[in-house]
C-alpha cells in the first residue's frame, strides 16, 4: 500500500459560537466562491461547543485574529493511505477502519498524535509536521510512503525528512478511557458535485450559520437526546457532508449523493472534557476494536471532542464493546 503525505500546510482554528457572526464572510467565501480564493483543503464542522475549521495556509489568511478565534500551535500535515490506485481497501469495511492496525494504532505506539478527518471520499490522517521524520520511520516498512510536490509524487525514505523528532523511546503511558456519549440522531454522509454548490447555497447557509443552536459553551449532558453535529469538506475539489436525517431533509435530494446502500450512521463522541491535542491513542482506543470486529467508521476530530460514525445496526454492538472496555480498566 502506498501512503500519500499531501501537499497541504494546515492549520486546526475554532471559531466560538458568539462569535460566528464575524467569520460569517470569509466562511461564505471559503465554500462557495473557489474561484476567489487559492484555498484547496477547507473544513468546517459545527457542534454544540463551536465551529472548528481545518484549512490550509491560503485559506487561514482570510481568518481574521479575534478574541473569537483559537487557533492550535501546529503546522499539521494530511497523510492518505491508497491501496491499489485507489483511496480504498479489499476490506469490506470502510473509513478508519481499514487504516486502524496499520497506520493508526503504530502512531499512538510512538506517542504520535493525530488529528483525523474522515470523509465521503477517503480520510485524512492529520499529524504535526514536527513528528514526520517519527512517522516516516514508524510507518516506511508497511507503506511506500510518497511526498506530494507540486503535483509530483515524490518517494520518501526516512533518511530523506529533516531532522526532527526520533522515535520515541518512551515507556508506553496508560492510555486514558474517555468517556463516550451515544445520540439518537441518525446521520448521513453524503456528497455533491461541486458546480452544484450554488443550488443549495441558501440551504447550506440557513443550515450553518442560521439555524437553532444550544449557546456558547452549552454543555452536553449524558441525557441529551441528540447532538448538533454538521460537518462540511471541500478539499482538491471534492465535495463531502456528514449531517443528520433532519438537516438532511432540508436540501434537495436529488443534489446529494450517498452510498448504493444509502446507509444510516451513529454517532459516537468522545469525551467528557475537551481532548485537547497531546494526548496520543484517542483513535486507536476506539478504532482499533472497531477494526477487530471489522465495523466501518467514519472518524471526524474536531477542536474540542472526537466523533466516531459506525452503522446503525452496529450501534448495539459497538455500546458493548466500548462498555466493557471501560469495564477493563483499572481504577
């Protein structure tokens, strides 16, 4: 299998919720005016807490500094796994799950941590640019690893990145179980053709940036029903939503596309506090089961909280599994 390190430079920002209304312009710009703009990798995916949007370097000059905007430290850098030519795998699984053992749990092992980014297409795996020489090294004997260059694909070996980080020699550190919470909406992934963006513009603003949400700092409760999760991509061109069945019924159907099986999602999001981004093995801890009962997931990271999508008819299941592996941990 060949892994792709992308030639995009990326920063992970979120915008507060109060604070929408003065991003609202570069935000609009960003999505549907490509032509205006040299940015090729964009993200934005609303939950409860705020808005977290994942762009590479053009698209973070429209961001204007504000006491509204975080933005993480780290010049993150997309790597994609391609088997055969394609973004996919002979497992029947799809998203994370195919890319658990061999890219994702030896990186929580090097103490490397990740940032992910699931979509329709194929999933991104986000990593600090400072931990690629460590990435390189980890993962060279599974993967022909290549360097996207200006269109290029340029092998990499590990003696070809700079110098950085070594690999990590370190005791392996009791990995903490976060908590998970389980929503009643069902969701969707779907695309779109992008010339088609101008069509639902009105829907997809109303649906981003007008409609009822909990305030700024809402928390969520274990008790809460369903959760405000709207998650929009548009990356070298591709178009790719992940939203839930009453969002969804908001546009036309015949805009969106999904899968032949039109398959509907859970979700799992985890944490109880926010994540933060040093702690390492957060993906691995809910792929790596995931994989070992081969269950597809889609894996969305954002500024505060991670969100697994499994299959409805998993759900049950998956609740098991994550049960008991919080059951196996010593308190």
């Amino acid at each position: 299998m060949d892994l792709h390190i992308l030639d995009h430079r990326l920063r992970v920002t979120s915008i507060s919720k109060t604070g929408l209304e003065h991003y609202t312009h570069p935000l609009i710009k960003l999505i549907f005016l490509r032509n205006r703009t040299r940015c090729k990798f964009f993200s934005l995916t609303e939950t409860p807490e705020n808005y977290t949007v994942v762009l590479d370097e053009e698209g973070f000059k429209e961001l204007q500094p504000s006491e509204h905007l975080l933005v993480e430290g780290s010049i993150w850098l997309p790597l994609n796994v391609v088997s055969n030519g394609n973004a996919s795998s002979s497992s029947q699984a799809v998203g994370v799950t195919k890319i658990a053992k061999s890219v994702i749990a030896p990186l929580a092992e090097q103490h490397v941590s990740v940032f992910m980014l699931s979509t329709y297409q194929t999933d991104f795996i986000l990593v600090r640019e400072k931990d690629l020489s460590v990435v390189v090294e980890t993962l060279e004997e599974e993967f022909n690893i290549f360097r996207e260059e200006g269109g290029e694909s340029v092998p990499v070996q590990s003696q070809d990145t700079w110098k950085g980080l070594q690999r990590n020699g370190r005791e392996v550190m009791q990995v903490t179980v976060h908590p998970v919470l389980i929503p009643e909406n069902q969701f969707c992934v779907m695309s779109l053709d992008p010339d088609t963006l101008p069509a639902i513009a009105t829907t997809l603003i109303d649906v981003l940036f007008y409609s009822n949400s909990p305030g700024e700092g809402a928390s969520v409760n274990q008790d809460l029903e369903c959760i405000k999760f709207f998650s929009f991509t548009l990356i070298d061109g591709y178009v790719s939503l992940v939203m839930d069945t009453e969002a969804q019924r908001q546009f036309p159907a015949d805009l969106l596309f999904t899968s032949s099986s039109g398959e509907l999602w859970r979700m799992v999001r985890i944490g109880g506090q926010p994540l933060g981004f040093d702690e390492c093995g957060i993906v691995a801890q809910i792929s790596q089961p995931l994989a070992d009962s081969d269950i597809s997931a889609y894996y969305i990271s954002t500024f505060s909280f991670d969100h697994a999508l499994v299959p409805e008819e998993d759900i049950v299941s998956v609740t098991e599994m994550l049960q008991a592996q919080r059951k196996d941990v010593p308190h």
